[in-house]
C-alpha cells in the first residue's frame, strides 16, 4: 500500500526508507546503524530533491534544473543517478523510486496513506552505471619567510561563519539539490607580496577549514581540495556547482608593519550573493589578551572544543615559537601538496627545524608524528623502526601538551596503523569522527581499520565519505585503492580494478596497488591486460619482491588474510612468463 509522505515525528526532516532514512535538514542518507549509505554527490542531491516533495511526481526536467544548475547535460546523468540510488535502497523493483511515464519519478517513503500506484514505464536506468569520483593531487605555494599570529581572531572567524552556518538563512527553507549545510574555504588571497606571504595564508586556510569541521551538521570541503583554487578568480557559483556545495568561503589576507587585516565573506553558491562579510583588524602584540573573551564567544557559538584548545596555549608566542610555527606550517604545506617520499623528507626537514626552535611546537610534533609513521607504512626509510621511535617520541611529547587536538589523535591513529592494531584503529577513527565528524581523515582511518578486520561492506562507505568530503585531496588515489581492495575481498574483481587503477594512475610509485591491479584483471578475465600491467610494474618497480606483501599489508583476520594471498598467488606465475 503507498502513501503519501509523512516525515518522521522527531525530526521533522526525516524520511524512512526502508532499512535507510534521509535527512533533508543535513543532506544525508543513512542506513539503521547511522552509518553513511555511500551515495555519490549527485545521486544524493537527486535524492534529496525527490525526498523534498515525497509523494508527488517531480519531473526529470525540474530535477536536471536543480541537479546540474546551468549545464548541459544528457538523460543519461539523471537515469545514472537513479540507478545508483536503487541500487543502494536495494529497490530492484523499483516500488521505492517510481517512474511515472512522461511525467518524472516518484519518492515513496514508509508510513504514507493509501493512494493509486502510478503508471508502470519502461525504465532505463537499470543498467545505468554511476561515475567514479575523479582523482587529482592537491597543490600548495613554496614556503616564505614572515609569520603573523592571530590564531585568537581566527577563531572568531570561525565562530561567525559557524554561527551563520548553524543559525541562518536556510532554516525552514525547503532542501535545495546540495546539503544547505556545506560550504568550502577557498584558499585566501594575499595582498602582501606573494612570494613572501603566500604559504602563511595557505596554512591559514587550513586552520580555518579544520575549526569548521568540528560541526556535526555541516559539510566542510577538504583543504586539499581546496587548494585546486588557489590563484584562480572563478565564479563562486561555479566553485559551489563544481564542488556539491551551497556556499562558498572566499577572503583575503594583509599585514601592515604590526597589524593584520583579514577580510572575509560567505557567498551564497546559487545566487553568488555575499551573505556574511566581516573585516578584522588585528594587533599582534594585544592577540593573547583577547584569549578569554574570544572564548566566551566561541562559547556561545556552540564552537566548545576550539575554545578550550585555545585557552591552553600560551599567553604569547616568543620570538622562536613565531619562528617555529612559520617551519611548521610551510611543512604542512609541503606534506599536502602531495604523497611521496621526497615530499615527506623535505615536511620531515622543516618540522624538525620547528622543534629544533621552540620543542613544544605542536604543529611541528603532529607533522614529525604522521610524516615518521607514514615513511615507516610505505617503506619510505631504510630504518622503519627509527623512524616511528622517533614519531613516539614527538607523539608522547604532543599528548602531554594538547591530548585532545587533533594532531593528537591523527598521531595516534596513524602509529595505531603502524602497529597492526585495526580494533584501536577502529576506536580511534570513531573518536575523532565525533569530534571532526567533517574531516576527512577521521574516515580515512575508519575505511581502513574495517578493511583489516575484514568488515568490507562497512569499510567502503568511510573511504567514499572521505572522497565526497575532499574529492581533490592528494590521498584520492589510496582511498580508490582501498576501495579496490575491499571489492577484490568480495569478488568483485572488475570493480576492484576499476579502483586500483586510478591509484596506480594517481600515485605510481605505491607497489602493492599494481599487484592489486593485475591480480583483479586476471580474476575477471582480462588476462592480456593483466600481463602488460605487470610488464609496466615490472619497469617500474624491478627490485619489488612478493614477499613484501605482507609486511606492506599486516593483518591476522582470517578473510583479509586469505583475500591478500591470492593477489599475492594470482600475479606470482606473471614473473616467470
């Protein structure tokens, strides 16, 4: 019997659907466990907007409108959206998601009253295959030498574009195509000279992307992704289109012998309408003593935590701390700009001058942390060991300064990685996904975790969360290659190879994902390709040895342990053809 929509009672933005339930106010669909179901952007906005006006016929041109605002695109997107979203429902006979011939498509949730069923039609979507989100590195400016530091009115910033978030325009409007609660920081400008300012304000940008994830309820664009934009003068309607979002954060960044000026504003992406401005004027010297009223209004902002992390700094930064965090930051630049081990020696080089100049530099001990243990994960050192003694010793270090940050718990899940410890793995990404439930690595470390625990259905929806949240991000490629590793784990080969080939396209110089790749080439079939995937290995990589997989790859779970031998079992017979 259908209905006509009723939302649930507690949240009157609720819809059930079946073994799922769609939240119009935060612009998710997620399945009875609160997990994330794993729709790709457009299949959710497509969702979203049937889900709007559940119950009524909404038709394929009014949805091409609000989906894909001003571009042209063919059936084919829209029929590629409601495949993927029945798919997920598991609506195969689409009683869910109806077509109502010549008219549009028809959202029927849980509960509703009795109405006639709509005129069956021929449908040609069931085929239809959704795209895979695209790869690209993420870039960063070259480091110069000044620093400025109003950390304090950066928090005030952060407070009023959370504010703005939480509080404005959108409630009680109706859902839009994107999450009305999504935005992105594009990377502000410097007025100053730019050779000599450029790294300070991308390090900025950082700062500011990550206060705002901290918000449960809003959907925050990665800063790797971000940082696409840098230098460019693109239409903020088009950023917002590109990118899923609904408004875009754009400012600009002067200094003036002691002052700072810093100018902000929130552009609404569908009208590119300035919604919030404000302009701040700060004095280095006074920052500090500004500490216990900026918290009180970040107090009153909802923005708690970041208050309290920043009551704990010092009341002023000394000479050789400003100097420290002005390494620490240009290292940061360097570690996002992409994944590599030249890129990781030369971030490993600038945070240890950091702490070299100020030893309690916690941006200079969370980046020795996670550059350490990564070289260690990917083999990156002739002296893995060293290197993650020396990551201990800056984690210990930065848990006795600020336990709760970030960097804290980032260095402790990436050393919990190394260790083989997926249940602490596990425990931690949960930690850090209730405090940054907008950030992408809190889920990158969650996908990665359910994959050794041999949990596969459950670990793709983190890595894909990671990819919808920074889709540009320099690690896209080893978020596809886990992905292609949890469908090599269900059989799902071609799948498998469709994801370990855009890491080996990304980031060739990852060994165990070309194994992957021509292991699930030759399980589906396609053994010629398979062949001339490793020959391309082989060039690449000719001192790799098999064995190596498994030291690349620990783990004692009895699915994930048999999954990894037979990639390992699969490519073995290509070195001697």
């Amino acid at each position: 019997m259908e209905q006509a929509a009723t939302l649930d009672d507690t949240a009157q933005t609720r819809l059930h659907l079946g073994g799922f339930v769609l939240d119009l106010a935060d612009g998710e669909l997620r399945r009875a466990d609160g997990q994330l179901a794993g729709l790709r952007r457009q299949a959710l906005a497509v969702l979203l907007v049937l889900g709007s006006q559940a119950g009524r016929v909404v038709g394929k041109d009014e949805l091409m409108r609000r989906v894909w605002p001003g571009v042209v695109v063919g059936d084919d997107s829209l029929a590629q959206a409601i495949a993927e979203i029945r798919r997920v429902l598991g609506d195969s006979e689409h009683r869910r998601v109806r077509t109502v011939a010549r008219r549009g498509y028809l959202l029927i949730p849980d509960e509703a009253a009795p109405g006639p069923a709509p005129d069956p039609a021929p449908d040609p979507v069931d085929s239809a295959a959704a795209p895979s989100p695209a790869s690209a590195s993420a870039s960063a400016s070259p480091p110069a030498r000044q620093r400025i530091v109003f950390a304090a009115a950066l928090l005030v910033l952060a407070a009023a574009i959370a504010g703005f978030v939480a509080l404005g325009p959108w409630r009680g409007t109706a859902p839009p195509a994107v999450p009305l609660r999504s935005l992105v920081v594009l990377p502000l400008d410097s007025e100053a000279d730019a050779a000599e300012q450029a790294w300070f304000a991308d390090a900025l940008t950082g700062d500011l992307t990550r206060a705002l994830t901290v918000w449960r309820t809003v959907s925050v664009i990665g800063r790797g992704t971000a940082a696409r934009y840098k230098g460019r003068s693109d239409d903020p309607r088009a950023v917002a289109r590109e990118l899923g979002v609904r408004y875009v954060v754009h400012g600009r960044v002067r200094r003036d012998g002691e002052q700072v000026r810093l100018e902000m504003n929130l552009i609404d992406g569908d009208t590119g309408v300035a919604q919030w401005a404000e302009q701040y004027q700060i004095e280095r010297a006074q920052l500090a003593q500004s500490v216990d009223d900026i918290r009180g209004g970040i107090s009153r902002t909802l923005l708690v935590e970041i208050g309290r992390s920043v009551g704990q700094r010092a009341a002023r930064m000394k000479p050789e701390a400003v100097e420290a965090d002005d390494l620490a930051m240009q290292g940061t630049s360097v570690m996002l700009r992409a994944v590599g081990p030249d890129n990781f020696t030369e971030a490993l080089r600038l945070f240890e001058q950091a702490l070299a100049k100020d030893p309690d530099s916690v941006r200079g001990l969370g980046g020795v942390v996670n550059v350490q243990a990564m070289r260690a994960i990917f083999r990156w050192t002739d002296d893995p060991e060293a290197a993650v003694r020396r990551a201990e010793q800056a984690q210990t270090r930065l848990e006795t300064l600020d336990p709760t940050s970030f960097a804290a718990l980032d260095g402790r899940a990436t050393l919990t990685n190394w260790r083989g410890d997926w249940p602490g793995l596990l425990k931690l990404s949960e930690v850090m996904i209730a405090h940054f439930p907008s950030d992408h690595t809190s889920h990158h470390h969650r996908c990665s975790a359910l994959l050794r625990l041999g949990r596969f259905e459950e670990s793709v929806p983190s890595c894909e969360r990671a990819l919808r949240i920074s889709p540009r991000d320099s690690r896209v490629p080893i978020w596809h290659g886990l992905i292609g590793m949890n469908r090599f784990m269900q059989g799902r080969y071609a799948e498998a190879a469709e994801r370990a080939r855009l890491t080996v396209g990304g980031l060739p110089h990852l060994p165990f994902y070309w194994l992957l790749l021509a292991a699930s080439l030759e399980r589906d079939g396609q053994s010629e390709e398979a062949r001339r995937v490793w020959a391309d290995f082989r060039a690449r990589h000719p001192t790799f040895a098999l064995t190596q997989a498994t030291s690349m790859w620990p783990a004692t779970q009895p699915d994930f342990v048999a999954g990894r031998d037979v990639i390992v079992a699969t490519v073995r017979p290509f070195d001697s053809r």
